[in-house]
C-alpha cells in the first residue's frame, strides 16, 4: 500500500514537474517556487520526491541544454550553466550586435555558428546560402521572429511585426495595398512639405531629437494626414524619444521580455511603461477617430485602418478558387496595433539613417559634392521636386544602401524555426532560434572589401552584389513593409 502511493507520488511529481519545465525555458525556477509551496502544504515524502527528481531533471536539463551544439558537431564558444554566453550582455558591457559580431568573426571557417542565449541554443548564420534558404526558400519553416521584446497587452502584440500565421499574412496583405508606387506617388506632397520647411529652418545641428521630430512630421501629415497634432506636440516628441530610452532597467527587461516570456509575465513586465502604452493608444484611437468623421477622400494607410476597426471579421480566401477558406475576429486593438508600428518601426530606423548618411558625408567630401550635384541637376531637369525626380537620384540612393550597409539600423535579423528540420546537414529542433547578423554580415571582407571604407561605388549598377550579404531591409515575405516609404522620405530630408 505504502510502496503503491510512492509509485503514484512518483510519477505524480514526474508529470509535474515536466509539465512545469515545458512550459517555460526556465521552467526550473518555478520547481523552486513549487517545492517552496509543497513544503508548505504536503507531506515530507512528497517534498523529498519532487526535490529529487527536481533537482535530478534540472541537472540533466542544463547538461543537455547546454550541450546541444556539441552533440551536434556546431562550432562555439563555450556556454556557463543558465546564463549560456550571454553573461557580458547581461552585465550591459556589450550591445548583444556586437556579440555577434564577435562570435561570427571567431569562427571565420564555419557556415553557421551555435551560441546559447540563456539556455535557449540559437544558430548564427554566416553563409549567405543559407540565409537565402532561411528567408526565402524555406520560408514556411522559420515564419516568424518568435518572442520579441513584448508582452501580450503591449499596443504592439498585435502588429504586423509581432503576428504570425494567417493573421500575419491577412494583416500584412491589406496593409501592403497601401505602399504601392501609386498610392506614395499620391503622398508625394505630404512627404516634401515637412522636408522643406524643416531645411528652411536651416538646423544649425543635426542629433536625434531634431531627427526624430522631422520623421514624426513626415508620418502625421504623410500617414496619418494630419498637419495639427490632436495632442501637445512636445509631448508626442518626449514621449516618442521614450519608447525606445536606453535605460539600464528598461534593456534588461527587454532581455527578460525576450528570453523568458512567460516568466515576464508572471512579473508582469512590460514593452513599455503603462502610462506611455496608453498615451500612444489613446492618440492613435483619436487619429482613427478624427478620421472616421472628417471627409478626406485620401485612399491611404490610416483610411485602410479605420475600415479595418468597423470589421468584425476578416476573411481569407483560397488563392485557387477564390473562396473563403479562413475568417479571424478584427478587433480595434488590431487597428491600433497597426497604426503605432509606424513609431516603433519607422521612427528610430529612419531618423538613424538620416544621422549616419549626413556622418559619412561630413567625412566624405567627395561623395557630399557628387550626391550634391545630381540632386541640383535632377532639379533642373525635372523643374523642382516630384516623384520622378526623387526617383532618378540614383547616386543618393547608393549613399543611402552604403550607409545602410555601414550603420544597419537594425544589426540583426531572428526568425524561430516552427518544426524541427535541417539546415546546412545539422538537425534542429522546433523552436531554435536563427540569427542573421546583418551588421556582421556587411562587414565581412568576404563580401565588401575594405569594409570600413564608405564606398558608394560598390552599389553602381555595373557592381553587382550578392543579395543575401547586404539585408538592411531583410528580405522574403517579411521584407521590411515601409520600403517605398523610408527612400523617399531619406532622399527628399
Ligand atoms: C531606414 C528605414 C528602415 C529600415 C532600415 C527597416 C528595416 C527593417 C528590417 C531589417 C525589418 C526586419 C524584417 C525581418 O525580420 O526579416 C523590418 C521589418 C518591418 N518594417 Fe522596417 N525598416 C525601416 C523603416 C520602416 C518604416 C518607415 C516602416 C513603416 C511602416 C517599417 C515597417 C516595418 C514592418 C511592419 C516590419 C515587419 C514586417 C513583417 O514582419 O512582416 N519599416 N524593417
């Protein structure tokens, strides 16, 4: 009898206890937090029987999890127990780019690199092939960038960034419809107005800020249609600057958001302070509102949003035949969600663009007085700004690729592998993270020689470059939407 109810106990705490490690990668805290509460509340036998096997299951989890490249022959550097090699990147002494960076430079002879972030193993690609086959080709085995950064309540959770599935596909499709040429042709206007009064201004600086409030500017009257901010426009800037503030505390939430979402959630942290959270909600449900009850005819992104809040449903249809195959719920929050992703994925990587081409300029007069003269005899030709012209400014945008390529706004790329597969003839389980070092990539002399040199040359025509070593916009079905937006909006600035 007494033998029985230990077996039963046994499996009891197995189940348990793998259950609760399922769910979480750092499931073992909770054990601890467990086998606190079963102290409490049961028996000694209990206690000692999930202690055991706790303890047994937490040793052989670290020892496995932190020997997966091993076991498959993937170069890398050696992990600490929990914290993997993320230990510098915790203590804030590097950027986690530049760990990459200097993972990627380390294994100069391997196509991919293994590195444990906490105890999560994530791959570091370095052959553009492979990439190639991450973005695109396999595209339906690494669909989505996995948890990043925010948590469920977040005004962000529901954007295109975030989705994923059908709802990704759904929402980004319909968004799609309003970056075409013909619809940024149309804005044309809206984008030039803010670039000319802001250089009438004549800036004695360039910084962040000044930066900031021109992009903003652009994305009211460009996006949105609105010349007058609903709300105070010092606080849209000071609020703006805050969403991505590098404080100590905030990275290291962002770490935790990352790695450990459940567990973030159970501490409830958060993307953003509350109070910000709802400021950008309560503005973009008055932009949405304002517009819903003015007459503007604009065909644009927020006339796109606005329809999509009065939905209910939205439907998805069968390529083939043309009929209905799927329907999700629309809600406002999807609206919401879209309408914010402008600040969250437009604003700091234009205003970084801006700053790094005006620094590579300062310090290239050559290409400063070639990229001077086209624009001034573009103008002439087509009689002062118009899409055209903007269009034809073929050396500017070789300035703008060299410096995406210098200066990547966003250093590095990460998708989440949906099933385990294959890559490069190393077996991957489902949920492994994929990491595309952009900046790492785009630095390597392999694929740009000279690498340091601000050369805009390199992007002529007649220099044809290997498409998979310069991604600042990514590539495949989750290319960068903004696209035609950010290059017009870089070259009229
Ligand atoms: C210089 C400016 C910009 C750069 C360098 C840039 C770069 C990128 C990169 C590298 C990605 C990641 C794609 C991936 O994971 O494969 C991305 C995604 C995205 N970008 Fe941009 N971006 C810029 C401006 C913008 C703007 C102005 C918007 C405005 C809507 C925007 C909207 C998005 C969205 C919605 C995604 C997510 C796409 C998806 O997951 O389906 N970006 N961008």
């Amino acid at each position: 009898m007494m033998s029985e109810s230990i077996t039963s106990m046994f499996f009891k705490s197995w189940e348990f206890i793998q259950d609760l490690i399922k769910s979480d990668s750092f499931g073992y805290t909770t054990i601890i937090i467990s086998l606190l509460v079963s102290r409490m509340l049961l028996t000694s036998e209990f206690v000692a029987f999930t202690a055991l096997w706790g303890l047994l299951y937490l040793c052989l989890n670290i020892y496995w999890a932190m020997n997966y490249w091993k076991i498959r022959g993937v170069k890398h550097f050696k992990p600490w127990p929990i914290v993997g090699n993320m230990a510098r990147v915790l203590k804030l002494e590097y950027h986690l780019a530049y760990y990459y960076d200097e993972i990627y430079n380390a294994f100069p002879g391997e196509r991919m690199v293994g590195m444990y972030e906490f105890m999560t193993p994530s791959l570091v690609l370095r052959d553009t092939e492979l990439i190639e086959q991450v973005l695109v080709k396999d595209f339906s085995t690494y669909p989505d960038h996995g948890p990043f950064l925010m948590e469920p309540k977040s005004i962000l959770f529901e954007s295109v960034f975030a989705m994923s599935g059908i709802r990704w596909r759904a929402i980004r499709n319909r968004l799609l419809t309003t970056f075409t040429t013909g619809k940024m042709r149309v804005i044309f206007p809206q984008i030039l107005a803010p670039c000319q009064s802001f250089v009438k201004g004549k800036p004695k600086c360039l910084n962040v800020e000044i930066i900031n409030e021109l992009a903003v500017k652009i994305f009211m009257t460009a996006m949105f249609g609105i010349n007058i901010l609903p709300t105070g426009e010092e606080e849209l800037m000071i609020n703006c600057k805050r969403i991505f503030e590098p404080k100590a505390t905030r990275i290291l939430q962002l770490i935790f958001l990352t790695y450990f979402p459940k567990l973030s959630n159970v501490l409830n942290l958060k993307f953003m302070p509350r109070d910000l959270d709802d400021y950008f909600r309560s503005l973009m449900n008055t932009i949405l509102d304002q517009r819903e009850n003015i007459d503007f005819e604009r065909n644009d992104y927020t006339k796109v949003l606005v329809e999509m809040r009065k939905q209910e449903k939205m439907n998805i249809y069968n390529m083939r035949n043309d009929k209905v195959s799927q329907t999700f719920d629309m809600t406002n929050e999807i609206a919401l969600s879209q309408a914010f992703m402008f600040f969250f994925a437009g604003l700091d990587t234009v205003s970084l663009l801006i700053l790094h081409l005006a620094f590579e300029f300062s310090k290239s007069k050559y290409c400063q007085d070639k990229a001077r003269q086209e624009v001034r005899s573009v103008l002439k030709k087509f009689n002062g700004y118009s899409w055209e012209a903007v269009r034809e400014m073929k050396y500017l945008e070789q300035c703008i690729l060299e410096t995406l390529r210098l200066h990547p706004s966003l250093q590095f790329l990460v998708r989440i592998t949906d099933k385990d597969t294959e890559l490069g003839g190393v077996k991957i389980k489902k949920n492994t993270r994929i990491v595309i070092p952009i900046h790492s990539i785009q630095m390597d002399p392999k694929n740009f020689t000279d690498p340091n040199k601000f050369d805009p040359e390199r992007f002529n025509v007649e220099n044809q470059q290997n498409k998979f070593a310069h991604l600042p916009f990514s590539d495949g079905p989750r290319v960068c939407l903004g696209n035609h937006l950010k290059y017009i909006s870089i070259k009229n600035t």
